[in-house]
C-alpha cells in the first residue's frame, strides 16, 4: 500500500477495522475489493453500523465472495430492508481472483477482510489479505514487538 492510498483511507469518514486479523494472522498480499451492496447496506455502512469480526472470504465458480461480515439493518428502512449476515460479493478481477485461488489451496493460507472504507466516489471498498495464520510464540513475539514500540514512543515524548 503506498502514501497516496494510505492517505485517502485516513480522510475517509468511515473506516471499519478488523483489529483481530493482524494479531491471528502475517498478512502475505493485499488487495481492494469493491462489494455488490444493496441500498439501506450503503446506508449503513455510511453511518458506521459495520463490523468485520470473525469474517473469511471464499472462492466459489470464480466469484469471491465475503462470509460473517455484520452490516446493521438501516434505522430508517422499510421492508425493503437487507439481511444482516447475508453473503456479500466481491468484486475483483479474474486474473486476482485466480491468483488468491491458487494461494489458498496451499496449506495454513487463508483470505482475511482487514478494512472496510468509503473511497472518493462514494463506493465502498474492503482491503482484503491472503494471510498465514500465526502460532502461539508468533502471537506473543508480536506483543513483545507491540509493548516495545509504546515503550520508545513514551520515551520520545519525555525528551
């Protein structure tokens, strides 16, 4: 991900993380994904009413769809209103698409949602990541890493 897409993300007004994925996970390769919605979803996610805790994503005839994503009913919606843990197409090209499959079929990979945001349009968009998952020393060396960093910026700021 480079400055310019960091960037765009930070002045987006919604910005929905998984904050579980990088503690159970080495993320591999990244990739933006559109997502097939319905109107009260946009709705929804416009107003921070999303969740991507215990999501994976999936290939199926070529499609790669999102599982578990949690969008809340809109507020204001009538019957016309959508599931809230229905499964969600993504939208990528065919060539990403077959480069995930491959991936995936080796063993311990797996396609984790990361971050779910508004783009300048107006579209959503999920960052996706072929990821690893991690062992129980990898988990507590990340701690380490994580407790470490805080110790450095605390000690930046008294001096």
């Amino acid at each position: 991900m480079n400055k310019e897409q960091e960037l765009l993300r930070k002045k987006s007004p919604v910005s929905i993380r998984n904050k579980k994925a990088s503690f159970e996970y080495f993320f591999v390769d990244t990739y933006t994904a559109g997502i097939v919605l319905t109107g009260t979803e946009i709705k929804s996610i416009r107003m921070g009413k999303a969740s991507l805790v215990d999501t994976f994503c999936y290939i199926h005839n070529g499609e790669i769809w999102v599982k578990g994503m949690n969008i809340s009913p809109y507020f204001y919606g009538s019957y016309n209103n959508h599931e809230s843990k229905r499964d969600r197409k993504l939208l990528l090209n065919k060539k990403e698409i077959h480069n995930l499959q491959e991936d995936t079929k080796q063993v311990g990979f797996t396609i984790i949602p990361t971050l779910l945001f508004i783009d300048d349009h107006g579209r959503a968009k999920l960052d996706i990541a072929l990821c690893r998952g991690k062992k129980e020393f990898d988990k507590r060396q990340t701690l380490k890493e994580k407790e470490d960093r805080r110790e450095m910026d605390r000690a930046r700021k008294r001096f």
